[in-house]
C-alpha cells in the first residue's frame, strides 16, 4: 500500500509559477551568475576581485 504524498497549496502554485516563468530569462540568468560570484567569493579566500574604480586611492 503505497501512499501519495502531500504537497501544500503554496507548493503547487511555486511549480506552476516556475513552469510559466522562463527559466532561462536574462533576469535569473543575472540572478545566477550573482549568487555564483558570491559563493566564489566565500568559499575562495584567494578570490581575485574585479577592479573598481570606486574605491580607487583608499
């Protein structure tokens, strides 16, 4: 006897939102490459940052 697991309301509507959102659009394409950098930022202490103009002369 097998039984069939529950998945809430709020479950199904964020599998039908993904499903109608693209998954490839440039805004989560930037999303992802974002959190990549992050992680690469915190699990690398060698990380070389990008050079910015900014904070130039501090």
């Amino acid at each position: 006897m097998s039984k069939k697991q529950h998945t809430s309301e709020i479950t199904e509507f964020f599998k039908e939102l993904d499903e109608t959102i693209k998954p490839d659009s440039p805004s989560r394409q930037a999303e992802k490459q974002k959190y990549t950098e992050i992680n690469e930022k915190r699990d690398n202490p060698d990380y070389a940052e990008k050079d910015s103009k900014l904070w130039e002369g501090f």
